[in-house]
C-alpha cells in the first residue's frame, strides 16, 4: 500500500509539473485582473500602468499614484504561482481515499483556496520586489511567507480538504443514537 501510495504521489507530481509547463501562461493571463487588484491593494501608492505575462516570466510597470510621478518596473519567473497547487493536488492524488466520490469532495473542497492563493502568491512576490527596490523594510509576514510559508499554506488546504469531507453531520438515527438521546 505504501508503495502505491509514493507512486500515485511521483505519477501525480510529474504530471502535475508537467501540465504547468504547458499551461502556466494561459493560466497566469486568465488571471491577471485579480493579480492586478492584488497589486494596487498591497501597494496603494502605485497604480499597475501595465502587468504582462509572457513565457518564463511576469512583468509588472507601476506608476504613482500622487506627483512627482514615477514609474518601477518588477519582473518574476512565471512558475511561483503554481507551487501550492502542485504540492496539495499530488498529495491529494497520492492519499488513499476508500473512494472516488471522497477524492472528488476532496478536491472540490481544496479549489477554492488554491484558487485564492494563487491569486495571492504572485501580487506578494512583485510587491515583495518593489519594497526591495525601493530599499523598504519588507514586513515580517512576507518573510514567513516566502521562507516557506507557501508550503505550509499548501499543507493547510490539504488537511482543510481532509478534515472538512470527514466531518459530516449524520441524519441517521441509530438504537444506540436514540438510547443516548432517552
């Protein structure tokens, strides 16, 4: 069991990386609106003049907000994003569920905060960019996060989607439910 659980993970996780590499541009620009907003909320002296997506990397060009006006410009790899969905879907694929339906609650579940995260990760790492540009103190949280703080985030949502399948009140009344109740 153990043997095929490490294999479902290792399957899971190259094919996972795999699909990345593919599809991580078309991704991160169905995505740039939120990235956007992401940005001018972690940075509101600057508003995003343009935040492209290109192959291997994401480019963000800022403008102030207030005069003089002055323009920055930050650049990424394209991959940051990717490293929570990567690590909870091929723990996901990898868990031994007793069925298809509970992996597929699982996953369900575990959706929507990737999906936030991802939102998250990359306006963390370009503003995380400026501040260092700008030679700014950057603030405590973003240090947590970029020093690990994405894999502990990634393993939190897995038990999230753990957790929250399992608990699940039952309607069902019992003998020993309905001597309990007496």
């Amino acid at each position: 069991m153990t043997r095929a659980v490490l294999m479902r993970g290792a399957l899971a996780w190259a094919v996972l990386c795999a699909a990345v590499y593919l599809l991580q541009v078309p991704v991160l620009r169905a995505l740039t609106p939120a990235f956007t907003a992401g940005v001018e909320l972690l940075l509101p002296a600057y508003r995003v003049e343009s935040l492209s997506v290109e192959p291997s990397w994401v480019d963000l060009a800022l403008v102030t907000r207030a005069r003089p006006v002055q323009s920055l410009h930050a650049k990424t790899t394209d991959g940051f994003g990717f490293t929570a969905p990567i690590l909870v879907l091929a723990l996901l694929a990898a868990w031994p569920f007793t069925s298809s339906r509970e992996r597929l609650r699982a996953l369900a579940i575990a959706l929507g905060p990737l999906l936030a995260v991802m939102c998250l990760d990359l306006p963390l790492l370009l503003s995380l960019s400026v501040r260092e540009a700008l030679q700014q103190e950057e603030p405590f949280v973003l240090f947590l996060y970029f020093n690990g703080g994405r894999q502990f985030v990634a393993l939190l949502i897995f038990g999230l989607s753990l957790s929250a399948q399992r608990v699940r009140p039952s309607l069902r009344v019992t003998a020993s439910t309905a001597i309990l109740v007496e």
